[in-house]
C-alpha cells in the first residue's frame, strides 16, 4: 500500500495568507489562516509565510512532499515573481529563494502566480482531472487565468500567459484599467460589473434589485444572479449579455490556442444558468466550426480554497 | 569544415507546388513549381509533390537532410493534416506517411501547416533569428499565424495553435466567413479589406483610387498602399484605421500568450509606413502595461517563399 502524499499549500492574498496540509486527491486535512499586512513589504509577507508554514501540525516529521505557495503577481521566465498589484515594495521577488533560507528547509519549493495554481488544482484533482489541455478562467475582482497544456502551467513567451482578461471583445468600447478598451475584464470583472449594472438600474424602476439593496445588500454579480434566480427579467437579460460577452472573449482564446475545454472557477463559476449557460452559447456561436463540436465550458470543482490546494499539488509533482 | 547543410522545402499552395533545395541559412539553391491539380484529391496532389521532389537535381545524392511540406489545413496532435479548404476530399491526412511510401525514402519527412512553416523561416533565417518567443502572422488573404515558443512552433491544445486571423476586435463587427463576428480577418483578411474600401470610396469621389479602378488596376490592399505612397488621403486614412485594428488583434494575442514580438508576413508586409506603423501605436496603446516596453512589430524577411524556405528548414531539425 502506498503512503498518502500530503504537501503544504500557500496562498498569499491580499488581505491574508491561508496555509493548508493537502492530499494529492486535493482534500484538505488541516488549515489555517494569518493576516498578510502587505505594507511590511515583501520580507515582512514572506516571513509571515515561514512562521505559518512551520506552524502546521506535523511539520516537524517526514512525509511532507512539498511546499507550493501561490502569489497574486506575474511570474517571469526565471519564476520570479514581479509587481503583485497592492503589494507595496514588491518588485521581482525570488520568493522561492528567499523562503528557503527563512524555513531553513530542504524540501522542494514551488512558486506560482495564484490563477495558475487555481488552475492546477483543477488539472490535477478537479474538474479537469481528466483532460491535458484547457483553458481556465477565474472570475473576480479581476478576470484571470491560465493555460494547462498537456498536463502542465504554459508560460508562454515570457513566463505570463493566461491574461484572458486583457483579451478586446470590443475595441472601441468600456474602458479598462489597464488602459485599453473593451477587455473583458472592463465587462465582467467584478467591479466593472456592478457599475454596468447600476448605470442600467437607474432605468429600470421595477427591478427587485432597487430593493435588496434598499435592504443592506450590495449590488454586485452575486447579487444581480440572487435576483435572477427569483426571475427578475433586468437581472437575467443583464447576465446573459454577459455570459455573451464572456463567451465572445473564450472564442477568441480558444481559436488562438487551439484548446476545446474552458474551465471556470472564482466567484460567479455557481452561476451556471444565468451567466455561464449564456457564455456557453456564445461560445459555441462563434468558435472556429472545425473545433465547434468538442467545445465545452464547466465550472470549477474547487472555489475559495482553489489556490491552496493548487499550491500543494504542485510541489508535489 | 562542415559541409553546407541543404534540405528539400515543398509548399503546396491552392493553385501551384512550390519546390526548392534550401540551405540552411535560408538560400535557395534551386527552385521549380507545379500546378497542384487540387480536384484530383489527396493521393493526386501527393503524387504530384512525389514527383516533384524526386526530379530536384541532387536528389539522387547523399547530402539532402530532410524533406520538409508546408500544407494549408490545421494540424492535429497526431501530426496530420485536416481538412484545408478549397483542397476537395482532403478529410484528416496522414500527408508524411503517404509520402514515405511514395517517395521510397528513409529520408526525415516533416509536415506542417503552411502559416507555422512560414513563422519557422522566420524563427531560423530571418527577421526573428535571434528571438526564441514570437507571435507570426500572415497577411494575405486570410489571416493566418504561428505562435514560435522557445524556438519551436507552438501547437496549442489540439495542434493547430496560431489562428490570430479569429481573434475578436468586436464582437457585434463586421460578419466573418467563420460564422462569427467582428474576427481580425473580416477586416484585415484582403477580400474584406478591398470590400470595405469599396464601399468607402463610393463617398470618396476625389480618391486617387478611382482613376487606378479606372486604368484596370484592381482594387486590392496592395493598390491602397500605393495610393497611400502618392499621398491619397483616404487611402492613408483607410490603411491607418486598418493598422488600429489590426494593433487591437495583435494587443489580445500578446496578452493571452505573454509575447513580445511580431513579425508580420504575406502581401501587405511590405506596407511598413501606412499599415505597420499604425499597427505598432494602436499595439503599443492597448497591450499590458508589463510587456509594453519589450513589444516590438517587425516586417518578415521571407516573403512568396517563406513556405517552402521553412518547411526546409524544418526537415533539417
């Protein structure tokens, strides 16, 4: 009988650093969670990294494969990882290196930008267990991802591929903070979102969303898909020329990377009839007619413990 | 000393066979082509390339390395090639195994999509020689491309990577012979591009384009650029608004894959000051603030025989 292969995963979030003790079936057996306090700048974060990872339960013994930690940056070719957005003094950082000598440890250490190791955890224990190659897609604040291509992280030329987000569906449109228009981040990230949907609001006096949020809630795509599901017509319409817009952007990756599966995780992959069900028609509408027929868009298996347990399997690997 | 390197590139074109004994620095030493005779099907058409290939003078001698054919269908993963269009009963073929057996010949046999021959010339003899990561792309009457990815074509999920010409610059655009909207080639691709002008210069009576239509030129992108170089107005206008358009494609596709550099191939590469440079603003205005120091748009070296050079080179790997 072979030993269950356990290793630790890391996740470095903006607001705080979740620590787990993860099984190669992706279950977790233990974890935990520290405030980040990213304004001690990058040897202050990472040293919050080392007492929490030393911290897990069973540290001290063998059997542990690995330590994965992801990070909210761009990886360059030499796996470092440069300027995470709201991480002040964060330039290109050899996090590998530097928790190395912090943990004084010998076990391997792998470092990746957090979509990817989302998306890892999906090709090894997730939605996509199953499949090489797929394109996945994190739907947040941001609209990032990655692609997995023949079981692996595709860093493309420099080391940063997968910005799905940055994709035009409409040069001329909605500016994004990037400074382009019409990204489809500048559409369906989570705040670009909510803008479109008060904007519109403000002409549709009958919505039941002028009420939930006369009740305390804030409008955001959670909300507006709450209000879907009990049948407000603003809300449906709403997310389905969303899911449009999402799948005009899929197209337009897959055609590109030759890639027939799109797996989605972050916070609206639960909302499958309203938004995803629109993307997937979208998508089937206008992809090359010569992959059409193998196409497939899925929601991810893992939702807010995704990068963690990414994290662990690939130092696992 | 070593001895000079030399390779057999075929390029099987819609209406002609290009042959040629190609160094390895991208010379050719000798060159012949064909009619192709697509309607006699595959077996036919290969037969024709057999024949071809055994009358290149020096065939019958040690000191070929490989034999190498660019075809214009999508690759899949098993290296065949599917379905290209206006080649009638083409379905998926294994085009290197049916060659082997035609040719009788232990010779290396490499097969590949015309628009990834194309972007190899470029990766090992021209203008990308020193780069190990770029995005190629052909203008001609489709929109074609090749993502070279440390130094070798990149195939993507499924082995036919590269179709920038489907990327969408907007999604309720202009309808594209795909099935979709808005895609770079129903814009960009020559026949929309001269359609598009067409409609144009009906408002346009003062167009220098009218009296070129007149004295029997055709109105084409290449016949555009030319107005353009004599100072016509709308000309230089239409190109610069094509070359935005264009960028926008490119922006995506640089995005998604973290490349730096293109290179541009096919007709309308020579188009430098009225497409091109356009093309380097609107790209240098919408791609990611992290790459837009590194990014670069080069015109090809390789032009008519870019196919048949790379597909030489190819079979010298």
């Amino acid at each position: 009988m072979m030993a269950e292969r356990v290793a630790v995963g890391v996740d470095i979030g903006g607001t705080s650093i979740k620590f787990g003790l993860v099984r190669d079936d992706g279950t977790i057996l233990h974890q935990t969670s520290n405030p980040t306090h990213a304004e001690e700048g990058p040897d202050g974060v990472l040293m919050r990294v080392a007492v929490g990872v030393r911290s897990l339960p069973g540290m001290d013994q063998s059997g542990v494969a690995g330590i994965g930690v992801g990070v909210p940056g761009m990886m360059n070719r030499h796996g470092e990882i440069c300027h995470p957005p709201n991480f002040p003094g964060w330039e290109v950082e050899p996090v590998a290196k530097k928790l190395r000598r912090m943990l004084e440890t010998d076990l391997p250490i792998a470092v990746e930008n957090d979509a990817n190791v989302a998306g890892y955890a999906e090709a090894y224990a997730g939605t996509g267990s199953s499949d090489r190659d797929f394109l996945f897609v994190t739907l947040g604040t941001g609209v990032g991802g990655c692609i997995i291509q023949d079981g692996r992280i595709w860093h493309g030329g420099g080391g940063g591929a997968g910005e799905i987000g940055h994709i035009t569906v409409d040069m001329h449109g909605q500016l994004c903070n990037c400074g382009s228009r019409g990204c489809l981040e500048a559409y369906i990230g989570q705040r670009y979102m909510s803008d479109l949907a008060r904007t519109r609001l403000q002409r549709i006096p009958d919505s039941m969303l002028h009420a939930m949020i006369a009740a305390g809630e804030e409008l955001s795509p959670k909300t507006i898909d709450e209000a879907a599901q009990s049948g407000d017509e603003f809300a449906v319409g709403f997310l389905a020329e969303m899911g449009e817009i999402l799948g005009a952007g899929l197209a337009s990756a897959l055609n590109m990377c030759d890639i027939r599966l799109v797996i989605i995780g972050g916070g609206m992959s639960r909302a499958d009839r309203f938004l995803l069900e629109p993307a997937r028609k979208s998508l089937q509408a206008r992809v090359l007619k010569s992959i059409a027929p193998y196409v497939e868009l899925r929601p991810a298996r893992f939702f807010n413990d995704a990068g963690m347990i990414g994290a662990a399997l690939l130092a696992m690997r």
